[in-house]
C-alpha cells in the first residue's frame, strides 16, 4: 500500500496492483503529458498532467464504489488506466491520429502494463471495464476528477463542484449510474461548472492558437502513428525543434517563445463540407503554414442524458433540470471557426478569407 | 484607520467615518441578528451576522468604486449601513412587519447614527445612496457579499464566484451599473449560485419550519413594532421564552430544543387568494398554533435584467444568456406551499388539508 | 443515520444513537454557547458554537478510531458530549463557577441525555471515557477540531494542520495516544498553530476586556451555579441588561454596544499572592466596577508531553522537537496582567496602579 | 497592461514594461523549468515552474512597494527576473556549474532581454537591483512567493501565512526591510512553515535520489556551461535520453520510468574534506555510475537575521523569537549524507560503505 498526497483529494491510497501498475514506463510517461494542452500559454499555472489526474480518477471510482460494492473492482484500475493512450499534449493531435482511446487500446495489449493485468483480467475484459459508467459515462470519476483538478491549477472559480455529496448519490442500477435525487444540484451543479470553463478555459483563444500550430508543425514533419504513440512532450518537442524542415522548427520556436499567430479572421457562419475543404487548401495554396484554419467540431453536452431517481421515475437530466436544456442550447455560443496567421500575413490573410466568403 | 480581518476578503481598511458609524449601537446591534436565520438548523455552522455582511458589503462597494471614481463617496456608507434595520432573525419576521429596508430608514432617521451621518448628508441624501445600484442593484455589493460569505460560512460549494473579475468587469454608465463583455460568465456564474443556494440553504425546510414557528410565537405574543425595531435576538428570544402567554413560550421553547414541527402536507398548486385565506382561517380555528401554513411568495429574478455591454450595444442580461433565461424558467421549480404541524396533530393536520383541496 | 454538512469535515455522520444524544435540550443548548467568548469583537466572524465544534471533535474521534479500532466506541459518544457543561461565552465565566468539565458532569448525571447514555453506559463508565486520551488527551480530537475550525473562522492563517496526517499517525498504545513518527511534523505543527492563535485570537485584548467585564457583571448580579448551569447566552444576556443593578446593567450595555474599557496598565512583573489580593481590593474599594484586574494565569503547554514512537523508542514531544522546547520556553511571552479601566477613570486608575508598584 | 490570473494572487497585473520582458525567449523558458526539480517524484501535482513563480514575486513586491513608494520601481522588474539563470530543474544542477544567480547576470548581459532593460537601466544598476531586500533579503518577495505556492502545488498543509499581514508590515529603513511588530507572528510563521517544508517536500528522499542520478547525468554526459545556461528541460533531457555514452541513457531511462536508486547507506556523521574526497572516489572506481554519494552542504537559516522594529528598538529576528532560534538549533536535524545504488548492487555499497567508515 502506498499513500499519495493530492492536493484535491488529500491522501490517495494505492494497493500492491496499482502500485505495479502505475510503477510501469507507459504509466509513468503520463507525468510527461500536460492535462490542458497548451492552456498554460493563458493560464501559467495550469500545468498539471494526466498521471495526477489519473490518479484522482482512481480514487473517486473507489469512492463510488465504497457506497456501490456490486461495482467489479475492475473499475478502479480502469480508471487509473484510461488516458494512458494520450498523445503529447492531451487533445491537441487527436485531429491528426487515431482518439486517445484507441491508443490506450493500444498502449494496454502492447505494453509491461499490459502483462501485468493479464495476471488478473483478459484484455478484452479490461478494456470493457474502461467503457464502464463509473469511468467513461455521463457523469463519471473522470470528469468529476478533471473538472475540479483543472479549477484549481487554473484557479478558475467555477470548478468548485460538492463531489462528496455527488460520490455519495450515484448508484448502480443495472448497467446505469444513475443520480439520486439528493445529488441532482451537484450534478447540475457539475455540468455548469464544466460549461463555464469551456470559453474561460478549455477553449481559450491562446491555446487554440499554439495548439493549432503544433499539429501543422507535427503534420508537415511527417510524425507517423508508430512514433506518436511512444513520445511524452520531450520527444515531440526536440523533435520538432530539430527538424530539418526549415517551418517546423519555426513553428515550434514560435510556441516556445510565445509569439504566436493571431487571429487573422472569425466567423459563426457555418461552412458546408465543400466549402472548408476548399478554403483549406486555398489557405494552404497560397500562404502554406503561415495561415491555418481552425474549423473545429460543435461541441456536444452528453450528460444531459445522464438518468436520474426521481419520485417519478427514472428521467433523463436534461428533462428535470431546465439549466441542463439551456446548456444544451448554449452549447454553439461560444463556437466559431477563425483562421490564424502569422503577424506578417495577418492582413493578407483576413482579407483574402472574406473574399472568400463574400465574393 | 482600523483592520478589520475578515475569511472572505482579507483585510477590510475601515476609514475614520466609517469607524464612528460602526461605532454606534444600531450597528453593533448587527452582530445580534444572524444573517441567515434559521438555516442554523440545518447548517450548524451559518451564525454569521448582519455585521460581518455589512462590513464585507462596504468592502466590495469601495472595491467598486475603485475603479469607477465617478461614483458617490457616500455609496460605500450606504453599503456599511444598507442593512441596519433588519429584525431579529433577518428575514423571518419580514411578514409580520414593513420590510427591513423601511426600518433602515427609521433607524437612521431616529438613532445616533443619523447624526453622524448628517455632519455629511442630508438624510434624504443618504436614504437615496442607498438605492444606488451599487448597493441595491440588480448585481451589487450586497448579493456578491452575501452569496460568497453564506457559502463560505454553510461549506456550500455553489457560492464560489470570481468577485474579483467581476468587481473589475462593472461600469457605472449614467445610473446604470453595466457589466462588462469580460465580467459576463462571472455575472452568470453569481446568478447560478444563487438560484444553487435558494433550495438548499435559503428555503431549507427545516429553517422554513423554525421560522415560521417563530413568526407564530411573535404574532401570538402581539409584539409590536415599535418594540421589535430596537431588539436583537436576545431581546425577541427571552421576551418570547418567559411570554405569559404558554402557546408563545411553547414555540419558542420547541425552536430552542430543535423539537420542529414537521410537514403534514405540501403542494405546488397555487391557492387564490380567497381559499388562501379561508384555508388559513380555518386551520387556526381547528388547530390554533398547532398547525401552521406557509405559502411563501413566487421568487422573483430581477438580476435578470441588469445590464450587459456587448459588442452588439447594452443588453439584459436575459437576452444575452439563456442561463440566464432558465433560472427564471426554474425559479418556480422548488416553489411549493406546506403546512407544518407538532407531531401529535400531524396526522389530523393531513388529513384536514387534504379534505379541504379535495373536498 | 443523519448526514450533517460542515465547512471544516465535509459531511459529519451521526449515527442513530449520536443523533438522539443530540437531539436533547442539552446539547442543542451548545448552539448558543459562543465557541471562542468574545473573540468577535475583534474577530468579527468568530461566531462559532460548542455545537459545531461538538460535532467536528465527534467526527475526528471517528475518524482516529478507525485506524485503531481496538478504542471502546463509547469514546465517539465522549467526544460529542466533552463540552455539554460549558457556560455562557464558554471560558469565559471559569473563574467564577467550577470548572467546565465539573458542569459536564453535573449535566450528564442530570439531564435527559444522561437517560439516554444510560441504555449504554454506566454514568461512571461514560465520565471515564470523556478522559480517554482521544477525548482529552495531549493531542486529542479536541485540539485538533478546534485549532483548525477557529482559524478558518477569524480567517487566521496559522491553524492549517495537515489533520488527515495526524489521524493516521495516532495509535494507541496501552492507554496512551502515541504519535508515530510520520506524524512528528504534523503534531509539532498543530502545537506551533495553537501557539501561534494564542496570541492573536485566544489572548486578544479587546475579548479579554469584554470578558472581564462579563465576570464583573455576573459577580455583582450574584448569578449563582444553579443558575448558570442551565442558562444559554440568550438567558444570561438578559438577565444581566435588566439587572436592578444599574452596574450591571451599565457594563452589559458597554459591552453590546462595543463601548470598552480600556487599558490603564500593564505589566509583565509577577505579583505575589499577597500584592495581588491587595491590588484587587485596593482597586475595589476605590473604583468599584469601574476598574478591573485582569491576572491570567501563566499559559501551559502540556502537549509537549505527548509520546511519539521514534526508532529510538519512546519519546517525549518535546524530547524530540527543539520547537516544542522553544514553545515551552516562549509561553510566558505574551503573558502579562493588566487593569482595565472605563475611560473617564483612566488616568486615575493608571495613576494608582503605578503607585501601587512603585510606591 | 495585461492581466494574468494565479491561484496564489488572483489577478496579476503586468504593466507594458512588464509585458515587454516577459514576452522574451529568456523568460518565456522559465516555463520549462521546474520549480522544484524533481519534487513530483513524491508530490505528483508538484508541476509548477519558474515562470509563475516569478510572476508571483513581481506581484509581491509591487504589493509591498506600494505600502513604501520610496523603493526604487526598478526593483519589481528586478523581482520578475530574479530566477532568469535557472538551470533545468532548477538547483538540481547547481553543484556542477555557477550559482543560478551568477547565470542570470550572463542572461541578463547577452540576452534580448538586456536589450530591453538597457532602455531604463545600466546593467549594473540593474543587477543592484536584484541584491535589493525586496528581492533577495532575509524576508522578501521570492520566499514568500515561494513558499506559498509550493505549499498549494505539493497540498502540503504548512505553507500558509498571512502574506498579506507580512506585506503590510515590512518596512524599508534605508538599505533594510525592517519587520514592524504587528508582523512579527507572520514573519515567524513564515519561516516556520519554511522549516517544516524542508524535510517534507524539499529534502524528500525520492527527489534527492532523482536529483543526483541527473547530476550523474549531466556530469559524464559532459554537458557544458555554455550548453546547459541555454537549455530548458526538454533539451536537457533530450540530450541525454540520446546520449551515446550508455550510461547516461541508463540514468535518464531510470528517472523517466521512475526506477530509482535506493537507499544503500546514510548517516549523520559528518566526513573530514578529505575522507569525503576518498570516499567519493572510492565509490567512483568501485561502482562506477551504480553508486552516488550525496553529501548535501548543511543548511542555513539567514532569516533569523532579519531585522524586527520593537519598541526596544531594532533587533535581530533570532533575539526576538524563541522560535527562531529552535530553528536554528534544529536546520540540523534532518541533515545527512546518503549513498543511493542501483539495486543489484545495494548489498555490494551497503556494505562497502560500512566498511569504509568502520575500516
């Protein structure tokens, strides 16, 4: 048994398995990938990495656990393990690479850590117990942990969430986990503390911009999956820096010194498939690295389907709580699509973007 | 210059004025009146008092206007002195008496206070500060103060809000205090935990039980205005425990022992005004102070519409946030009206209403 | 089972059994017992109880049991019911009435909750438990709910203890509470935090003031035990405002309405027991109410005595620790009587007292 | 002006000068360098850098400049830069090249950044600037940054002092900053909690261990000062990952799967010069790389010579404080020199060890 200290969690208790686990290099290379990506360029101090954010997820699943004890005891090592296919910087290349699911897959059947498990789970066994409510479902030990994780390393003042009582309020019910009544504000009270840091945090415009520069930099090198799978940040970035690609290695050295594209164009007007694959590749026809889109996905709020205990009846979230609908609603607010540029270009780039929408 | 030390804001500089008004009797009376009344019941730890309040309520009005210069000196005494005529136990007794802010007006008009005030203002000039929006407004330094402390004093987890953002983020724009574009998602973030705080500490029902029992003992008892304007807690609670009366002291002893009332009946069917009062008519004829209905006001939102500059010119923030919009949707989701009753009559007491909704 | 929220503990879990202890009139009488006398005077927010302190001493004593389960459970129960016979503004009074824990006896032996107690345990049998170490020993459950629940409520920053620490680094060896030595820096911490609030908080003249013109009040009303014992804040507030003794009445209006004495002297120079009786009916007969000696007794610090398990055996705290030493040394530092004086009678009663010395 | 946001200090606000120097390569490195070297070993969250530190002493001494508005401005510049010559993972390297200070001045004199500070400053005068009190005294900006933030990174519970109490009470008397009375306690529990971090978080075994393998490292790597005064760790750790000599990327392997040396061999003895030297080059012929000798210098405790204004007048903090001057007594107790090994070899050093010193 070991004891780790958090300061989110207090002590952290660690079995003789999870110490096993955790003690091997593909879990280790977890201290070596940033929780938020390039969030700290915004908030300096966000710089906390999935291996303690795993380490919290562990400990809330056992939390639920200790008030669910059908809960198979799988579940806890699952939690421990499931961001262990992270690429570097978190969700940053998952535009260019397979989910980071997929390579935690991946990472768990070829890996030490995975002749480890095997001593007590198949893989396919595992691997099904990482899709578990308690770990990956609406209102799971993951988000409770890296919502209020992220909070405090930002020092943001909404991720202040009453897990204890949210902990105490999850039950099993069949293959649900389904909120109890008393914890139906807490979990509300989770889901907008999680939509209040998506425009302050998550997807703050300094972050999105680096980030957006590292995978032009990782996709014009030429990274292949096979040597992605393996780096933590150090290996991506000497990598990059030491290209021999004359714009990689400026890309980088822009990241790193903070001087980083700014934006050149937004719009809230969606763009038809068509359209956002030609106006990608005009950009890149005619400005190359010095100009990149940054066309990303609606966001979805999929806790709104979490289930809830009511006296009457099990109900979804989103039908009990009018604050979880207007989430829903809420969600495209703060969507929109930009084009960054080089400060050089930035005018060039701008006024060749709104020809080509109002042309 | 006095210190003050405070959990919730630090160090508070009082000025030499504002120690002389802190200094007199009406405000010292304030560290008798408990901010949140009853909701001890049920959060042990909420016995903080109108003083502290008060005192972190001029803290944030000076913050305030910090960055707004423009704005009144007097503002910040109208903050300190905002809350000097609430009665024993806060809100609780707001039915059987004029509302608090028209014993503030008495109090300064008639109290020692008022002549130090005057040295400055004229009373009428200072009962207007107090209307200023950055005291009574529809986001000021009384519910930024009151929200953050009574979380902070209950351990609720909903009433962290970024003051300081907010603080930064509000304009004084003629007599309108507008938030700022910036100091938007901390404004709704305030709304948020506000309308968090209503259901599980403000209308707690345990707390809504002792005050109403105590409403009752008060009414009993006939005490006057002119007696309760100038009593503390001490005063209302001895007066009522040694009451001739043995219905009063009855209460009053049953709130002192925690032995409450309990809910013999509760509905979410709004009442005319006729069957309301023939309702409660009846049950004090059949039941006299063994029986006691609570049918508390619809809450009302007004923070709705305060005003926020955006790019698109000055909007409510309803407009603006559809967070917003279903916290007004859901303030009547927790609304309900109950009658409570001493355990030996419940039964009776369920009974009665039930025949009388559905005679 | 009752689920009770705290600030400090996150969520207390009372059993049955606790919950009906605490259900009586006697310990709901905890909640008007100011946990820290006067202190808010100068602390504004120090508006805690016994009551919450009662609970969070019973959710240590828990939590130390749990990693020592051979501890009688009974102690739980002792840790709640430790502080039932404090009296008004808890130590306050201790100089003119027995002892507070005299009173708990007398409670226990008297009240309903000794009926209660009695299902379980001999009266003589539950007054031993009160005395187990974990209750009251040199670092017991008290101390360390208190330390730390006072400093979050004056907002002080010395009383942060790493509490989960010490609880799992207590074992009881024998009869005796033993600190392993991973939990050697977390207790010298809590001793070096309560030196630190004496000081600050416990010692601060503006309470001590108020305090000594408490006992003044109460000694010339001639409030006897009997009456005392069963009397809340509320009772003895009254009692005293309307007193037939317009000096009694006088200091309880001085004290509510914050108007202090002041201090006319003081010295760090020991007075004999002959001087002191001397000085103090000098002053009597002189000033009357209108002076009042304030000799404390000299602080000490028996924690230093507390065992720790070293791999050199057996030791004292302050065996081990240089700072424990130093503490021991230091707790006459800010030790001193002093005469307090009402203003208009200042300059004559300082006067007298230097004559007094230095005759 | 820009605004940043910390957990430590809410919101810092960086002036257009400010802004020029932190947005520098020179500055912008310092967010790869680790605050606390290899701390996250045993305190995974641990994960914070120079950069956020050194923003945080440049608010700190704004803070205490604006209570003395004689101090020369040049000295916040001076707090922001004070830590620019950090080596990766910062003292970890300190024993194989100059003091970081000494590399900070070579920064300053051939970096971009002395280009912009020439704009306001000689050099010369601006190193002045950084030996001034504010920055680098006995009590000053960067320790009480320091402190507070590694003490909210690592969860440990001593970290917690009244800074703002502290920054409200420093004076500057000519070429001092004098501690006025009423900081004196938070000036003692400063360097209290400093003291009890030593041996919890900066002197924990598991970082020391770490700490000498890189040296180890470093050393036979041969990493030069030219090379290293321009590395982040990412280059540092790059290098050696790739180094063709196998046992630096033995050694850097161990560190990143955290597959640490052990404990062969500690004691409190302390070793003559010239025992030490044949020790350590015994150990070197004997075990090559598997055995590293750590004979850490005994620390110093120069705080105590910080000045307090009494009303004795001025005195040293160490005749003021009895407290103190435990510390001083006690800054030995936890020294010690260790051997760490490689695990096959363990028993072969253990025993080696032993011999050499029982010859």
């Amino acid at each position: 048994m070991k004891l780790v200290h958090d300061p989110i969690h207090g002590y952290i208790e660690l079995d003789d398995f999870a110490v096993r686990l955790a003690d091997t290099p593909e879990f280790q290379r977890l201290r070596r990938i940033t929780q938020l990506g390039f969030a700290f360029l915004a908030y300096p101090s966000a710089r906390h990495t999935r291996f303690e954010h795993s380490l919290g997820t562990f400990y809330l699943a056992k939390r639920i656990r200790m008030h669910n004890p059908d809960i198979d005891e799988g579940v806890i090592y699952a939690a421990l393990l499931h961001d262990l296919g992270h690429y570097p910087f978190s969700h940053t290349l998952e535009g260019l690479f397979p989910r980071h699911e997929e390579n935690t897959v991946w990472t768990i059947k070829h890996g030490i850590i995975g002749d480890i498990l095997r001593e007590r789970y198949s893989v396919s066994e595992f691997l099904g117990l990482i899709k578990h409510p308690v770990v990956s479902g609406d209102i799971d030990a993951d988000r409770m942990d890296y919502l209020v994780r992220d909070a405090y390393y930002t020092g943001a003042a909404y991720g202040v969430v009453d897990l204890e009582r949210l902990v105490r309020n999850l039950v099993l019910e069949g293959k649900r986990l389904v909120i109890g009544e008393k914890g139906l504000i807490a979990a509300q009270n989770l889901l907008l503390a999680r939509a209040m840091m998506y425009p302050t945090v998550y997807f703050h415009h300094t972050a999105k911009i680096a980030e957006r520069m590292l995978q032009e930099a990782v996709r014009i090198e030429g990274v292949t999956l096979e040597e992605i799978r393996l780096m933590d940040e150090v290996d991506l970035v000497s990598r990059l820096r030491s290209s021999e690609k004359p714009e990689v290695a400026e890309l980088m050295r822009a990241i790193d010194d903070r001087m980083l594209y700014k934006r050149a164009y937004c719009s809230r007007t969606e763009l038809g498939s068509g359209a956002l694959k030609e106006l990608k590749n005009a950009l890149r026809d005619e400005f190359g690295h010095l100009a990149l889109l940054d066309y990303p996905p609606k966001p979805k709020y999929e806790e709104r389907n979490a289930f809830v205990r009511t006296c009457d009846g099990l109900k979804r979230l989103s039908e009990v709580s009018p604050l979880v609908r207007s989430l829903v609603e809420m969600k495209d607010v703060h969507w929109r699509w930009c084009v960054y540029a080089r400060k050089d270009v930035m005018d060039a780039v701008s006024e060749y973007v709104s020809d080509f929408q109002n042309p």
